[in-house]
C-alpha cells in the first residue's frame, strides 16, 4: 500500500486557493494606496560636488560635528544604481558610517545613453573613478584617501589602486570579483559559465549599449521560480504590514532600475575580466598602464557574502593571493549577494567592523 | 471635494468594488469546479480524491478567465499608484495564476495516484506514470524544428511580418513577397527576377522620386541584404528549438526530482500538509535542478547559440532597416554611432586637456569641481595637485607597509573576537595565522600575514 503523499484533499485545496485569492485581493488593495513616486530610496541627505559627463559625486552630510579627517569614497556597480548603499534610514551602510563620523562620498555612474555608447573601462576607472579621487582629495586636503569598492565597482577599484596606490590610503573591497573562473562546480558562478559561450562583439554590435532589462533577464534566470514566482506569492504574507510592504518595494525598485551598459566598457568588462580572466594574470591594460594587483601595498579589507549566488566567494577570495600587501583582512557573513546590503546582521556588524579597522589605519 | 466630485470618486468605488467581486467570484467558480471533479470519488481512495466522471468543465478556460479579469481590475484598481507598486501588484495576479496552474494540475494528478493507493498497486509505476504526467503537463516542448513551419515559404512569410512592422513605406512591398524567398531558396532561382521587380516598384515609390533612377546594384545589394537577414533569422529560430529542446528537459527533470523528494517525504511518514508546502517544494526543487542544468556546458552552449544567433540576426535587420533610413534621410544608428564615436573622443581629449591645465596651473586636481559646492573649510587649494607627482606610486605602499606591519594589525582585530563563536573550518584554513572573527555572531573573518 503506497503512503499518501499529501494529507489534504480538495475540500482543503478549495480553501487555500480562496484565501490566496482574498490575500491578493489585500495586496492589491494595500499597493493601489501607494501613490506615484511615493517609495522614496536613498534618503540620506548629500550633496553633489563634483560631475563630469554623466557621473555625479555626491558628499553625504555629516552627522557628527567633527568627522574624521581621512574620507571614504564609495564606488558601486555599473549594473545597479548605488542607492542601494542608502536604501532606506533603518538599512543604509551610509548612513550607519556617517553616524561613527566618517565623512562619506558616493559615485553615481548615471544612466549611460547611445551618446555614451563608447565609453571604455578606461573613462570610467582613470577618467572618472579618478576624477572622483582627486576631488575627494581636494576637498578633504588629504593625500590618500579610503576607497571602498563594491562589487563590479570594487573590481574597478582594485585596477584603480593598483594604478594609483600613493592615492589610496586603504582599500575595501566588498562582494567583488578577482578571480572570474575560481571555483569548481556550484562553486563557480552561473554567469561566468555562461559568459564562456556568449559571443561578446556581436552583442555589443548588435546592441550598442546592454539595456539594463537584458541583464535583469540573467539574473532572474539564475533562480527563475523563486525569483518571478515564489517571491511574489510570499509578499502576500506580508503585505498587509504597510511597513514590510514597502520595504519589499524599495528593494523591488532597486532591482529593476538597471541603468544600460555603456557597449565597449560591458565588451571590455566581459571579454578580459569575465572570459580572459586576465586581471588574476597581469595582463588588464587600462589606458595603457597595465594593472599589477601585487602593486595593492596599502591596507586591504575584503568583504565576501558566503552564499553569493552572483559573485561566488571564491571570486572575491582569490584576492588573498594576489594582493602585494601584508596587511590584508577578510570579512564574510552567512548571507547572498543582496543581503550584504540589507541584512539586520550585516547592517549591525559591518559598519562597526568597517570603522575600526579604518581607525586602526588612519 | 464638490459633490460631483464625490459622486465621481463613489461610482469609481463602486466600480472597483464590483471588479473585485467578479474577479473573486471568477475565483471561487474556477475552484469550485476544480473541486467538484475531485470530490466524489475522494472516500473511495482513502483520503486521497479522485477527479469525478467525465463531463467535467473546460478548466483550462475558466483558469484564462480568471486570469483576463484578474489582470484587467488589477490593473484599473492600481492605475494612479507607483509605478513599482503596479509592477508588483501585476506580478502578484501572475504569481497567483502560476500557482491555480499549479494546483490544478495536482487535482489532474489525483485520480491515478489515488488509484494505485488505493489498490495497492505498483508504487514504483504509479510514481513515473504521476512524474510522466506532471512533465507532460509541465512541458510541451517541439518535436521538430519544422513543426511549425512547414516550408521555407511559411518561414519567409513570418519573417517578413516581423520585419515588416520596422520598415515603413517598404512594408507593403514586404508583405507580397511570400512565397518568392521560399522557391528561390529551393531552387528555382527565376524567382528572384519577380523580386527585384517588386522592390523596384518600392523603390519607385520612395527613394526613386528624388533620384533619376536607382541602380540595379542597389537592388541586388538589397536583395543580398534581405536574404542574408533571413538566413540570419532562420539560423535564430533553429538556435531558439534547440534552446527550449534543452531547457524542457532540465524542467522535466527537474519535475522527476520534486516527485522523488514528494516520495520520499511520503515514505518517511511527512506528508505534505498544505497546497503553500506543495508548491514551496516544488518552487525550490525546480530552482535546484534547474541551477544543475544551466551550469551544464550542454545547456550553456545551446544558451550562447541562441543569444549570438539572435544579436546576428538583429545586426542583419538593422542593416535592412538603415536602407530605409538613409533613403528617407533619416540619421541611422551607424551614422549616430560615427557622431557619438567623435563626441566620445573629443569628450576624452577635453579631459585630458583639463588634466595638463590643472598640472601645469598647481592647482587641484579637480576639472570639474564645483567651488561653490565643495567644503569651504577645507579648501582645494591646500592639496596641490603635483602631490602625486612628489610621492611616486612606488613609495608610498611601501611605506604604508612599513608603517602598518601585517601583523600587529589582524592580531589586534581578531583577537576581539574569539574564533570559538564559528568554527574555523573552511575559513581559516587557507590562511597562515589567520584568526576567524565573528562579530555579532554572523560573520567570519582572516587576516593575511604572520600573525601565527
């Protein structure tokens, strides 16, 4: 006799189905009261200080009277828009740093147009990422200065510190990818197999610039149920709390606010770091000064998400091996690519981790 | 608020109100059909129902119902909201339909399982027949790349209607082209002598009134053009078959396994308890088996072919559509490409310019700086810009180095956090000397450097 494999009959189907059907109903309700333009992100006041083309450097306002002298420039992904770092008051690593007194700037890489289809990795790592630098340390009057790069924008200031150590007082790397091709199996990232057999020069021809909607389509596709379906079907347990609600919609906002890929910058990022790996190799040339990772001699913190399903651990990890520094440091939480950002455990420890080791090194 | 006004907002309620309840009520008859299949025969199999006898409703279109009246209020209801929240609140209506799919195909389901409970029958059989009919039910994957085309000339016919929609005054043209392509390609190359006549018709409508006469290599460049984009589009559709080949196999697969882990939990006396379980586990069974298979090469060759036969194709029809474009003197992309590539050069130059300027002035290094927004008290004057010029790349880490030995500082930051709270393993191990932390109790941490 076969056990049963479920314990409920129809009569219960029926009326689980109805009350899915009622808690969308809620749902749908709770989402029509929320008005244009009302799930505000990135909070935090600043202030822009600098811009060249389409890249804007804001200073975030101080919170405490006297910050501390040596500031903190904060380069994020191409992919997303940075405000992730400043999602919402009770999540922002910006703001967690501003209350322990540091004097925080973020760069925001804008929306790239047809206009800025050929943008290299040159303009945007010594062009702008450097210009960006160099008003930092103007306007603090410091010589070096912390540099935190986070994911692909931690990739570029890893390039950019190895080109420009006597600027770069210390270096935090966060999520980022070193290595491309580490890991074995499922420890290998999903985007870099698949990378493998994409043929780079015909997107970038055919496309110009990558819409932003094409990468969100890879992402998605790395966990297609729980990403388009599950997640949807779980914000009904939620969303009669107007606070949890939306804070699944800032996140929501986030995810597809994806700016496009400047065409040659994605055919330079795709074909030397994602399928030459050349950056593990000494062989990355950024307007034409080659990129050492062993010249990396300041201070490095690297900050890894164990469970990162974008940016595997091993790819962030292989930065041990290659930076010329003695006074390396890693940092890893139980979490994915997205909860560095937004995880209560994350957001407790690693502003308090972050400034210590800054202070010890200032 | 006048009193129209509010008479206004009340018939908005109401009519909201009465899109809701017909949305519920689509619910609700959809679920109670659903039921009424499975129920009478539900005592007989021992707790486990069984669809009733035939007859039954068209559950396929009450579902299509549902799901048109469900999108259509949703979307009404959620017109003056954030833009995110009308996303969301559309992909809630889909998520929801992904899951009335889901449960009625486990009621389908439900008459051969209980049957082979209630009998006593072979488990083994029951489970693939159940697996075999999930997958069936799952994927309807193509048989063959021809299966819906026929011919080349059905094939020419749907791409000439997918590029028809970019092509202006030429569609017409496009469109009374089907079946030349197709015998041409097949061999009777005299077709192409109609063709060019037909694109000579074009061509005297358009770009022949403003010359004297077009060029007979205009018209076999063109033609060459469209052939090349078809063989290109061909190329995609076969590249796109041999993709959903794969991809239904991993899904099918990935079926089996969520039927395993489903007998499995049976045999181990945890049966599933709630329709939300079911699909929980399946959601994160699919995902699973799915990870496995896209991390095959199989699958991310099969994926590359079909996204590089995709941006060929489309390269190819830009190039038709930029025929139009130029005859029309409208920019085309790969003139506004020239332009931008000028721009993008003269923009670097600038740059490079300000850069020398700020160099050969002492001044900061900051171009395009805003002195009104930058920090008054500090100002940029202080921290000239030949700084990096007095402290050569090559000094500076290695005094920093020296400044900071590796040592002391790793020692210092792990020694706070006692390496008990998170096993070390995995963690520290590649590392000489170094001392995991775990602050907070959440994260782990190593220092590189002899810190033993």
């Amino acid at each position: 006799m076969m056990p049963p494999l479920l314990s409920f009959g129809p009569e219960e189907l029926l009326h689980e189905m109805a009350e899915l059907g009622r808690k969308s109903v809620t749902a749908i309700d709770a989402l029509a009261e929320i008005d244009a333009d009302e799930i505000e992100i990135g909070v935090t006041p600043k202030e822009a200080v600098w811009s060249q083309d389409l890249v804007t450097l804001y200073r975030y306002t101080p919170l405490v009277e006297n910050p501390k002298p040596i500031p903190l420039l904060i380069s994020y992904a191409l992919v997303n828009r940075p405000y992730m770092v400043d999602l919402q008051p009770d999540r922002s690593l910006v703001r967690a740093l501003l209350e322990r007194g540091m004097d925080v700037y973020l760069i925001d890489w804008g929306y790239p147009s047809r206009a800025d289809r050929f943008l290299t990795l040159e303009d945007y790592i010594d062009g702008y990422l450097g210009g960006c630098v160099d008003a930092v340390r103007a306007a603090s009057g410091q010589e070096a200065i912390h540099l935190l790069g986070i994911c692909q924008g931690g990739t570029f200031s890893m390039c950019y510190s190895a080109m420009n150590p006597e600027k770069i007082k210390t270096l935090i790397t966060m999520v980022a990818p070193t290595d491309f091709h580490a890991g074995e199996g499922a420890e290998c990232g999903l985007l870099n197999t698949w990378a493998q057999h994409m043929d780079i020069d015909a997107m970038v021809d055919a496309l110009g610039n990558i819409p932003g909607d094409f990468m969100n389509l890879g992402f998605l596709l790395l966990k297609p149920f729980q990403l388009n379906v599950a997640k949807y079907a779980g914000l009904l347990e939620v969303a009669g709390d107007e606070r949890k609600l939306r804070n699944f919609l800032r996140m929501e906002k986030w995810i597809f606010d994806s700016p496009d890929q400047a065409g040659e910058a994605y055919r330079e990022f795709l074909k030397d770091f994602y399928q030459a790996n050349k950056l593990i190799k000494g062989e990355i040339e950024i307007g034409g000064k080659s990129v050492d990772l062993g010249a990396l001699q300041m201070p490095v913190f690297n900050i890894f998400a164990e469970l990162d399903h974008l940016v595997p651990p091993a790819a962030s990890k292989a930065l041990a091996e290659h930076v010329g520094t003695k006074d390396y440091r890693e940092l890893s939480y139980p979490v994915g690519h997205i909860g560095m950002y937004v995880s209560g455990k994350v957001q407790g420890d690693l502003p308090n981790a972050l400034v210590e080791w800054l202070d010890e090194r200032s | 608020m006048s009193p129209r006004e509010q008479d206004q907002n009340q018939d908005w309620g109401s009519q909201v109100s009465s899109m809701m309840e017909a949305w519920a009520e689509a619910q609700r008859g959809a679920w109670r059909a659903w039921a009424d299949l499975a129920v009478p025969s539900a005592s007989a199999a021992g707790g486990q129902a069984t669809p009733g006898p035939a007859g039954a409703p068209n559950m396929g279109a009450l579902n299509e119902t549902w799901q048109r009246m469900a999108e259509q209020t949703t979307s009404t209801w959620t017109a003056g909201a954030d833009p995110v929240a009308r996303d969301v609140a559309a992909r809630i209506v889909d998520s929801q339909q992904t899951a009335m799919r889901f449960a009625g195909l486990m009621l389908q389901s439900w008459q051969d399982l209980a049957g082979m409970s209630a009998s006593g029958g072979d488990w083994a059989g029951a489970i693939k027949r159940f697996t075999e009919q999930l997958q069936s039910a799952t994927w309807r994957g193509p048989t063959s790349f021809g299966q819906s085309s026929e011919d080349m000339t059905d094939l020419w016919r749907m791409y000439v209607e997918g590029l028809s929609r970019m092509t202006g005054p030429w569609s017409e043209t496009l469109k009374r082209s089907p079946g030349h392509f197709g015998e041409a390609l097949a061999g009777d190359h005299s077709e192409l002598l109609e063709l060019s006549r037909l694109y000579w018709d074009a061509w005297e409508r358009t770009g022949g009134r403003l010359f004297e006469g077009p060029s007979l290599g205009f018209s076999r460049e063109f033609e060459e053009r469209l052939l090349r984009g078809f063989d290109a589009w061909v190329d995609w559709r076969k590249s796109i078959f041999e993709y959903q080949v794969v991809y239904g196999k991993a899904l099918a697969d990935a079926v089996e396994g969520f039927v395993n882990k489903l007998h499995a939990k049976a045999e181990a006396g945890e049966p599933i308890e709630s329709m939300g379980e079911l699909f929980t586990m399946y959601t994160l069974e699919t995902d699973a088996v799915l990870e496995q298979a896209f991390r095959t090469e199989e699958y991310a060759a099969v994926q590359g072919l079909m996204l590089n036969a995709a941006m060929k194709y489309r390269k190819h029809e830009r190039e038709i559509v930029e025929t139009f474009l130029k005859m029309t003197d409208i920019p085309a992309r790969s003139e506004l490409d020239e332009a931008f590539q000028a721009i993008h050069a003269l923009r670097r130059e600038v740059r490079e310019l300000r850069r020398e300027l700020v160099a050969a002035r002492a001044v900061p290094a900051v171009p395009a700086v805003k002195a009104t927004t930058v920090r008054a008290t500090k100002p940029a004057a202080k921290k000239p810009a030949t700084t990096a010029a007095k402290k050569p790349a090559a000094k500076k880490p290695a005094t920093t180095a020296a400044k900071k030995p590796a040592a002391k500082k790793p020692a210092t930051t792990t020694a706070r956090k006692p390496a008990a709270k998170k096993p070390a393993a995995g963690k520290g191990s590649t590392k000489t000397g170094a001392k995991p932390r775990k602050p907070g109790g959440a994260a782990s941490s190593k220092a590189k450097g002899g810190e033993a």
